[in-house]
C-alpha cells in the first residue's frame, strides 16, 4: 500500500485559515540535506524538480519535522481548536 | 483569586488520571484536551501494563475498553529471511491479567467520561498555548488570547510538549530524546485472530520485535499487538540513524516491515484501516524536563516517562502514575502551592517505580539503539540457528564452536561478543 493510500485512511478537520506549520522558502533553497522530506511519516513534504514542497493538510501533528529540520525554516505550532487530524483508534 | 484550583492540560491517561485524583480530593479542576473527543490525538501501540489505575478507579477494568489481555508475549529478531523469537506462553499470566491491549481511541475517552463523573469539568477541542507565568509564578494557561488562571497546572500533553517548549520550560526536542513512532490499525475478524495468533477470545498476542533486516545504518524496532478485531502494527524508529542515512524515507521503514515475510503472513487479508504517527519518548534521564515549578507539574510522556529495555515497551501506567503523585502533591499543599512545596512531586516519583526504573534503566538507549543489539546479534542468532538445523549429514559440532564459527563469520571478535553480551545484560 503507497503512502498516499494510507494517508487517505484518515479524517481531518482543515483549519483553511491558518496553517499550523509553515516553512521559510529562501532557506529550504538552500537547504543541503533536506531532511524533512525523509523524515515526515506523512508525506508533507516532496522536492518537486528540486524545490522544496510543503502542504500542512496531511499534517498528523508528530511533530517530526520541527525536529528534524535543523536549518530554522521551520516554524511549528499546534492546529488552532480543535482542527487536524482525527484519529479514530490512535 | 483563580478560576480554578488546577488545571490540567491534556485528557490522556496522565491528565485523566490526575484530574479524576484532584476531584476526588474536592479541588475544582479543569481538564483541558484538544481532540474532541479525548483519544483523538494520541497515539500508542498500546498495551497497559500492571494496575495503578484502580488507585483511582477502582474496579476500572469493569467498565474499561479493554480488547484483550497479554497472553503470549514475544520478543523477535527479525533478519532477512529469518525470526528468531523468545515466546512466553501462560495461563499465569492469563490469570495475573497484567499486560491489557487497548485502543486509545476508546480507552483515552473512556478515561476522561470517568474524570468528569468524579467532577472535573472536562473541555474538549481547546488547545493551550502556553502558561501564564506572573513574578515568577504559573498563574494559570493561555487559549487564544485568553488567559484561565488556576493556583497550579499540571502538564499532561504528552511526547510532543509544546506548552513546555513555548513556555520557555524546556528546550526543543532533538534527535536522542525522542524517536519516531509509526503505526497501522488493521481489520481482522475477531475469529481469525484467534486463530492466527493462537489465542482465545480474551487472551491477546504481544510482540515487540528489533528489525534486524534494515540497511545503511537504520535503526528501528516494531511491534504487533491483536486486539479485539483489529491488529496493531507499527515501528518505533531512531531519528539519529533516519537523519545520518539521508535517503529512506520514515514510511517505508513501516512498508518494509510489513512486507517482511513473517509479518506479511500475520496480517494477510487484513483491511488497513488506520495510519498514525507520533513521538515516542527514548531519551530517558538526559532528555527530562525539570519537573516541576512555582505553580506546575509536568507527568506522563511530556516528562518523558517511558520504560523500553528491548523485552517490554512501557508508558500508559508510567503516565497514570505519575499524574495520580502530582494529584496527590497538589492536594497535600492545598493553599500553599511554591516551587519548595511542589518539589516533593519528585520525591514521590523517586520513591515509586517512575523514577527508580529511569535512574535504574539510565543509559539503556545505548543497548537498545546499538547495531550490537539490532544488527549483529540478530544476524548471529541467525548463523547458529541455521547451524544447527539445517542438517548436512556432517559431523555435529558442540554449541560453543557453532557459536564461534557464527561470530567469526559475522566479522566479530569473540571477546567482543562476550563483552557486548555483558554489558547488554546489565543494562537490561
């Protein structure tokens, strides 16, 4: 199963107003590494012809990325209220 | 004079488990979570081990949603093509009813629906910002703007603190205090279940297992809990060794374990139904937070409370525990609530198994997150097994020289096998 698939298991409540991670492009520009691309379980972020890509709708909430981007870019707070992921085991 | 004597940030079994403690002891609590309902945000294998929890409900196991009890524990080595496994059977166990798979979707709500029976007032679908914090006091919580003051917080936000981390109370999680939980909820007949894994209706399986079979330097364990008609599946994976590799992606971690041959054959036909993510607190001593401050307490995973020596992987009843002792340290200062009063939250742990097992168990990440442990032993088990079974019609040779010939062919030295085993057996 891709992980498009899987992630298409899940239910989200989508704050369209805000969003809860946002990244700087000027420095994922110039990012060597990367890493959030491999880090993040779900698939938030996708080099596209070598540009760093980010979409906050999938998000899960982790948190995996704040870590894993040691660069500054990426600035991470919760979803407002009650909004994001919806997990229904957990 | 504050709105509340305390509030409690987080409805998971730390917070639930405080909350339900304080309103027992008549303190007017709120119990703040931000799924709606609680459980909707957490994540967790999960098996439940031991009982602290009739401390607060007694009898709970009469109403909770438990799926099934540990009745086969296994600990396996997964190689590429083998599984070398150690599995523990027991109508003892059965009995003793220690080990209680659960779904945190339902238990977490179940939990909270208790705290509000014993008088919390429980708000849902909130999220905290940070604490307040006036002249050196935490005088209350911050929600979009609005500040609710209380006399005390306790912190129960779990793996990923980010009310400590904006309230300037702890610094950002890295690499070593934290590693990464991914995790598959699949649908299984309740029948085939039984029969797969060789229990019956109540009893359940639990496995944890050291991916052995992962390349280029990736570290990570897994694990499978059945529950009632569905089956846990899920990695617990180190950020460090993700980050040195730089090329594999966290999710194919999971798709590569749930593909290995004997996994594969475990969920057959299973209906994936759920894929999660979350933290999973690893750091033990040196990734804590202070616990404790003028006006706040800080418990379960937030605190990083969780036990993993490679047998057992262990935090719901380090997390009840610790919010029944911060419960009970609020209590007992009641009107005089001060960074010196607040600091007997730490005696307590020290003198119950929370503390004593992260100062007893310090350093164990170093056995458990080694290549000793999650590349070269699975690979020798591997050598002598088949050593042993995989018969030729040649002259049989004693254990120890089977056991020498596998070291040797895995590039190791004897004495280092024997000084690794040893320190690995302490530490465990």
């Amino acid at each position: 199963m891709k992980i498009e698939e899987k992630l298409s298991l899940l239910n989200y409540k989508t704050d369209r107003s805000y969003a809860h991670i946002t990244i700087d492009p000027d420095i994922c520009a110039t990012c060597p590494d990367h890493f959030c691309v491999f880090a993040c379980p779900a698939n938030c972020y996708t080099l596209i012809n070598g540009k760093l890509n980010f979409k906050y709708e999938d998000c899960v909430e982790c948190g995996t990325c704040d870590i894993a981007c040691s660069h500054g870019s990426v600035k991470w707070t919760l979803p407002k209220g009650d909004n994001g992921v919806i997990y229904k085991y957990g | 004079m504050s709105e509340f004597d305390v509030i409690v940030i987080g409805a998971g079994p730390a917070g639930s488990s405080a909350a339900i403690k304080l309103a027992q002891g008549g303190m007017n609590v709120l119990l703040v979570e931000r799924g709606d309902p609680p459980g909707t945000k957490n994540v967790s294998g999960a098996v439940l081990w031991g009982d602290e929890l009739s401390k607060v409900v007694p009898d709970w196991e009469r109403s909770a949603p438990i799926e099934r009890y540990v009745t086969r524990k296994e600990v396996a080595f997964l190689t590429e093509k083998s599984k070398i496994a150690i599995s523990y059977s027991s109508q003892d166990l059965m009995e003793r009813k220690s080990g209680k798979i659960i779904v945190r979707g339902k238990f977490d709500q179940w939990l909270a629906r208790k705290a509000k029976d014993a008088g919390a007032m429980l708000v849902t679908g909130i999220t905290i910002d940070k604490l307040v914090i006036d002249g050196g006091k935490v005088i209350g919580v911050m929600q979009d703007g609005d500040v609710i003051t209380s006399d005390a917080v306790i912190v129960a936000e779990g793996a990923n603190p980010r009310v400590l981390i904006n309230s300037g109370l702890r610094p950002k999680l890295s690499d070593h205090d934290v590693a990464l939980g991914i995790k598959e909820t699949i649908k299984l007949p309740e029948n085939v279940i039984n029969e797969r894994f060789n229990v019956d209706s109540k009893g359940g399986y639990a496995s944890e297992f050291v991916l052995g079979f992962l390349d280029d330097g990736i570290l990570s364990g897994g694990f499978l809990y059945t529950n009632r008609d569905t089956v846990s599946l899920g990695i617990v994976a180190s950020l460090d060794r993700l980050r040195a590799n730089g090329m594999t992606h966290s999710y194919d971690i999971m798709g590569k374990f749930e593909e290995h041959p004997f996994i594969k054959n475990l969920i057959k036909d299973g209906i994936p139904d759920e894929y999660a993510a979350h933290l999973v607190p690893e750091g033990g001593l040196a990734s804590m937070p202070k616990l404790y401050g003028n006006g706040y307490l800080v418990t379960g995973d937030a605190a990083m409370f969780t036990f993993s020596n490679g047998m057992v992987l262990q935090g719901i009843n380090y997390a009840i525990t610790s919010g029944i002792l911060a419960a009970e340290t609020i209590l007992e200062n009641k009107g005089k609530i001060s960074e010196e009063t607040l600091s007997n939250y730490v005696n307590k742990l020290r003198n119950s198994y929370v503390l004593s097992d992260l100062y007893t168990f310090n350093g164990i990440q170093n056995v458990t997150w080694s290549d000793f442990t999650q590349k070269t032993m699975p690979k020798i088990l591997d050598s002598v097994m088949m050593s042993m079974f995989d018969e030729r019609g040649m002259p049989k040779k004693h254990l120890m020289q089977v056991l020498s010939a596998a070291v040797k062919s895995n590039g190791m030295k004897y004495t280092e096998l024997i000084s690794s085993g040893y320190r690995m057996m302490r530490k465990m």
